[in-house]
C-alpha cells in the first residue's frame, strides 16, 4: 500500500464552513498539498489568510484513509470548487494521492469553463514540475512500476498541464508578502468583496469615472468623497460601482451599508470587524473611538459609509482623517449635502483640512436617454420601447425626474398592463408634479390586495431592516399569507431581501408607507394604525382615557435614552396593539385584560427589576429581548413566556444568562436564537421538550462549551447553526434530519 498517507478511522477534511462560497460552487477554493512538506508551514498560513479574508477553502489534513484512488468525497470536493490551487513542493510528485487530486482538476478544467487552476510553486521551480529536472522525474519513475504506464502518463501530463499556467512562484519574494499578494488575486477571480449591482445598470460609467477621478487612488493624502442627492437617485450603486473598482489598491476595506438609524458602536463594531478580520470587544461608542484611532493609524482602507444621516456617525467612524493611514479614501453617501456644508464645510476653525480635502459629487437624475432606456427594461426587458409605446413610455419617464427607484417601480408595475392602464397611469402622474417619485410607488401600492398592503404599512413603519422570517410568523398568525404577499412586493419593486434575509425598503418607498398613515387621520394621531415617533407615542399613551373612543394603533414604538415607567392602564386604550417595540421601558400594573392581540414584543434594555403582574400576552407569537441584564432568576420569565402561541424567541446580549432554565414552557417554539450572551454556560436539558423547534442558533456565547444530550430528542431540528464559541462533537447525537450549517 502507498506509505504517503496515514491510517486512521476517520477521514477528516477542514473545511471553512462559516465562510459562504461563491454562487454556484460549494467551495471557492480546493488545496492540495503534500503534508510533510508544507503542512505546518505554507499550507497552513495560506489556509487561514484565505479563510481570514471571506473566502471558503476546502483543505485536506494528514487524516486521510488510504486507498488505491481519491474517494468520492474528495472527488465532489474538486468538482464543486471554483479554484484549485496546487501547492507543489519537493514531495507533491512522491504522493499518488496528490497527483490523483491533480489529474482530476485538469479534467475538471477541460470539462468546465468554470474551473481554474492556480498552482502555487514552493521549493521547486515549474521546470521541475514540467519533469525536465529534479525530483519528479524520480518520482514519477517509481509509480509506474506500481500504477502502470497508462496511468502515470496521465499524470505526467496533468503536471506538465499545470506547470505551464500562470502561477505563483515562493522563490520571488518573501512567504508574507506572496501569499498577501495571492490572496488579493483570489478576491479578485472570485469577486468575494465585490457588491452586488443591480442586473440593470445604464449610464453609470461616466459617473464611476468622475468620482474615481475626484479619488485619485495614486496620491497619498486621505480624501473624502461625499455624494449626495435625493433617495432612489442611485448613490448607493454608484458608491458600490466604485468599490468595486477600487478595492483590491487597499490594504483593508469595508462598506457600511444603510447606516442612518444604526447604533454608532453596532456600526464601529462592523467596520473593526471588516478591518480586523475579528469582532472587537468594546461597550460604547467612546470605546470604539480609542479602538478605530490606534488600530486604523497605519492602514491603507477604503471605507464607504452609506446614507450618512448625521455628522457625529462621521466623526465616530473616521474622525476628521488623521486616525487612517496615508493613501485612505472615504465614500460617503448623503441625501442631505447641506448637512455635511454646515456641519462640516463651514467649521473651518476646527476642521481647517476638510474644504481641501473632502470632494462633493452631486448625484443628479438620469438623462432622458438613459431613464428610457432603464424604464424600457423594466417594462419590456429590452434597451428601447416598442415603437407603438415610445411616446407615451417617454411622457411617463419625464414625470419621475430621472430617479433610478421611481423608474424600476414604475417600469415592473406596467410590465404586461393593456394601453388603458397605460394612459391612466400617465394622467395620474402627470396630476402631482411636486409629489410624482413618492406618487408613482402609490401606484404599484394600489394595485396590492388587502392583505399585501398590510404587510407593506407593517414594514414600512415598523419591520424595515428586520429579519423576514421572524416578521412571516406575526403576519402568518393574523391571516395576511406572508409568502405571497412579499413575492408581491418584491415584484412591484417596494421590496427587496437581502442575503441575510432582512427586509430592506428603500426610504422613498418607507416615507410612502407612513405618509398612507398619516392620512387615516391627520388631526389625530391615535386615529392612525401605526405611530413610530416614540415622543407621539408616549402622547398618546399619556392622554386621558375614553373608553367610549378606544384608540386604533396597531403598532408602537416606544424607544428612550433613559428608562420610561409605564402603567398597564396606559395601555389599556390600546386594544388593537399587535406589534410593540421598547427600548428601556419599565412595565408596571396588572395586565391580565391587556395585550391580547400583541403577536410581536421587541424589548430592548429590558430593567432587571420587574414589577408587572399577569403579564402573558395570550397571542405573542415573537419575543425579542436583547441589551439587557436580565439572569435566570428574573421574575419576568416565567410571566412572559407562558404563551402558548410563542414561535420565536431570540435573545441578544443578556449579560447574565446562564442557562436558560425557561425553555421548558415553550412548547410551540420553533426558532430560538441566542447571540452575545457571554455568561451562558449550558443549555438547560429542558430543550428537549421543544419539540417543535426547527431552527436553534447560538452566535457568539464563548463561555458555552457543550449542547446538552437532550438536543437529540429535537426531531423537528432542521438547522443548527453555531459561531463564537467553541463545541465539543455534536454531529454523534443530533437527529438524523438536522443540518449543522456553521461550526
């Protein structure tokens, strides 16, 4: 038997799980190695550089069960990887397994466009590899007494194949920076920091080319680049074209997606996190400015900042320059200039570089040419109008001003419609010349079922930038078919999911959702369905009662800096509320007649003392707890989660969380998550009991170090996902359907 390999029982692999790999491929990249050689040394470093940089490696340890051929396993390794990346090094010729793995890709690459080999030469040069010296040749002699002629022909070939593609050679320049260099390359060939761009992109060529130009990538200064224009005028895809562009000239880069309504120190956390390659630990927003000063100081990054609300989400993130390294470049993308001129550009005293060194670029709307050419593509999947709807299809661009949003939504809405809707459209456009982008998604809004407009207005003023399948569960239980009703947002273009599978709707279109609001009653704001100005709602809570008038909200957020006490007989006027958001609210009173049609509660910085009494939302379908100080022996625990309707609970940093010892009362859970909670130790065995539960995911619990035996009787378990912390063997006692989609 070949003596390259070892024997054990098991055949193991390493494989970056928690890394997603490019579309259409398992893995992004396939190694292949001779241990001995290269093992502890470039097998290793480049491994981790290219899991460290997003990218998903399969990688074979010494582990491996001998055999006469590669098995299956490794067979669908090479054929579901986008690259593979021989190493060859002074043994890879001695191994018959290596060179079974390298034939194999060379047929790949015939059979496939799609597949590309890049081989990495350590300790030998590519003639060596070609057979023409050293000891390849020696070793390929060997094999062919054992495996035959035939057999170490194919071999030879495939090595000679290899040997002459462009390649990386260890003896040019030092293992640092090679492999820095080789794993740019990667991220290059597979895309992995590029943004996704919409399939339908006209007329931003020129405009890449004027902000690049504004850049000057090549200079060594620290630049500021600001665009700035109303919503849905494409800054954001413009600053993600320019990424795209630009990326791979920096050391480290990041792009801070929609960052208006976030937390500053969640935000700061991100960008370190993308810097870093790791999530930072710090509690506040002063801490992560000491963090990004002494860490950035000496970096090259590219930074974009995306729909920058307010001046202090600048400062906090980047400073006024001097904590980025020479040669940094900052996007940021406003709707507001005038924000960053006052704020910014005319505090010349204490900023005196910044009219030097930030550049503003005005995103204007599309020139008529282009805005039909992207209307035409929308409504007729071509570049132009037919020639019957060219004059009627230019009237209706001219009302929305060039603005990207307005042209996609308006396109995807009469895509299909007859002449009649047409022409109806048109007038009704033509009516409302100061209100016509927000105007043409009122179309695409009327022409929703009842249903499907509840589910707009729900997330338009209250679950934007949630995670959709939390949100189906409270739509599901109230009757409005979620499944349907997205797919019928995201058709008429109000509505997109993004990869995390949280709803994104785009402020035009949110500003849309609660002007409809507002109209139910504009005298009277407890008339309204839905209020999410925490001041209007405490109003509203605070007005004396008329039980003859009983209020009308649906949904509430109530969010404030300090903790707000509130009674159960404010609450009692609101006999509708289905949705509830607080942020640092302290419940006091008996609520056993209050409460009963919520199916949602998000509860941030939750106060650890708890004074409520008969407080069981009957119908709580979602609870979301996170920021708190909340430990086991919380009273509220055993009050709250008593609903037997109750399918999500996620918990997100509740600092003095142990075990969990609740979990036994809720047997209609079906998805439990629990991220950042650092003093969690154990999964109390009463897990066992949920017997529905399909989806459990623990994120970031570092003191948690085993899943109790009892996950085994969870046969509804579908997915397990499990990141930040360090398991024992899980795979022996999971139930037989269940998939671990994160290690």
């Amino acid at each position: 038997m070949p003596s390259d390999r070892s024997r054990p029982q098991m055949r193991i692999a390493k494989i970056s799980a928690h890394v997603a790999p490019t579309s259409g491929y398992k893995y992004d990249v396939f190694l292949s190695f001779r241990g001995p050689d290269t093992r502890r040394t470039v097998a290793d470093v480049l491994y981790e550089s290219l899991v460290d940089a997003g990218i998903s490696v399969y990688r074979d340890t010494e582990e491996l069960t001998v055999g006469e051929s590669i098995g299956p396993e490794l067979v669908h390794a090479i054929n579901d990887s986008r690259i593979h990346m021989p190493i060859f090094s002074e043994g890879y010729a001695s191994s018959s397994w290596c060179l079974q793995e390298l034939a194999h890709m060379v047929k790949c690459r015939s059979e496939s466009a799609g597949h590309e080999i890049v081989p990495l030469f350590y300790g030998v040069s590519p003639s060596d590899v070609r057979l023409r010296t050293g000891s390849y040749s020696e070793a390929l002699l060997k094999h062919e007494r054992r495996y035959g002629e035939e057999t170490v022909r194919e071999w030879k070939e495939a090595l000679r194949e290899v040997a002459d593609l462009s390649g990386w050679d260890a003896r040019d320049a030092g293992l640092g920076k090679l492999i820095k260099a080789l794993v740019q390359e990667l991220l290059i060939k597979l895309k992995k920091r590029q943004k996704v761009l919409p399939d339908h992109l006209v007329g931003i060529d020129d405009r890449v080319r004027d902000v690049m130009q504004m850049l000057d990538c090549g200079s060594k200064d620290i630049r500021f680049v600001v665009v700035h224009g109303m919503g849905g005028i494409g800054k954001t895809t413009l600053a993600k074209a320019v990424f795209n562009e630009i990326f791979p000239l920096f050391d480290c880069c990041s792009f801070l997606s929609d960052i208006r309504d976030n937390d500053i120190a969640m935000l700061q956390k991100r960008l370190l996190s993308d810097i870093l390659k790791r999530y930072p630990d710090f509690h506040d927003a002063d801490g992560g400015v000491n963090i990004l000063r002494e860490r950035l100081r000496n970096k090259n990054v590219l930074i974009v900042l995306d729909n920058v609300y307010k001046i202090e989400q600048l400062m906090e993130l980047t400073g006024n320059g001097d904590w980025l390294g020479p040669g940094s470049r900052i996007i940021v993308t406003t709707r507001n200039l005038g924000l960053l001129a006052r704020e910014v550009l005319g505090q010349q005293d204490d900023f005196p570089f910044l009219p030097k060194n930030y550049y503003a670029y005005e995103m204007t709307g599309m020139n008529p040419w282009h805005a039909l050419q992207l209307f035409s593509k929308h409504a007729f999947g071509e570049t132009l109008p037919p020639d019957d709807l060219e004059t009627i299809s230019s009237e209706i661009v001219a009302t929305t001003g060039g603005n990207p949003l307005a042209l996609e939504g308006l396109g995807s809405f009469l895509r299909g419609k007859s002449l009649k809707i047409w022409a109806e459209t048109l007038e009704r456009a033509t009516k409302v010349p100061h209100r016509r982008v927000q105007e043409n998604f009122r179309i695409s809004y009327e022409a929703l079922s009842f249903e499907e407009k509840q589910i707009f207005l729900d997330i338009a003023c209250f679950f934007n930038g949630i995670e959709s399948t939390a949100a189906a569960y409270v739509w599901k239980d109230l009757g409005l078919f979620p499944e349907s009703g997205l797919a019928a947002l995201m058709k008429w273009s109000l509505l997109k999911i993004d990869h995390h599978g949280r709803l994104q709707m785009h402020d035009l279109i949110r500003d849309l959702g609660r002007e409809i609001v507002r109209e139910e009653n504009y005298l009277n704001a407890g008339s309204q369905s839905r209020l999410w100005d925490s001041n209007e709602c405490l109003r509203i809570l605070r007005e004396p009662i008329d039980y003859q008038r009983m209020s009308t909200v649906e949904s509430l957020r109530l969010q404030f800096p300090e903790v707000q006490t509130l009674s159960s007989q404010e609450f009692a006027a609101l006999p509708k509320l289905r949705s509830l958001h607080v942020d640092a609210v302290k419940f006091t009173g008996d609520y056993k007649n209050v409460f009963r049609e919520l199916r949602w509660l998000c509860w941030d910085r939750c106060p650890a003392d708890f004074d409520a009494t008969n407080f069981f939302p009957s119908n709580l379908v979602v609870l979301k707890i996170s920021y708190s100080e909340l430990g086991d022996d919380w009273p509220g625990w055993h009050q709250i989660t008593k609903s037997s309707k109750l399918k999500v609970l996620k918990l997100e940093e509740c600092s003095r969380l142990t075990r969990l010892p609740f979990l036994s009362a809720l047997s209609s859970l079906e998805r439990l998550i629990v991220q950042n909670c650092q003093s969690l130790v154990e999964l109390d065995e009463s897990i066992g009991k949920l017997v529905q539960l399909n989806y459990l995911e623990i994120d970031g619990c570092k003191s948690l170090r085993e899943l109790p035996e009892e996950v085994a009787c969870l046969k509804a378990l579908k997915e397990l996902i499990i990141r930040g912390t360090v398991l024992g063997p899980v795979g022996s006692y999971l139930p037989p359907h269940s998939v671990i989609c994160s290690l």
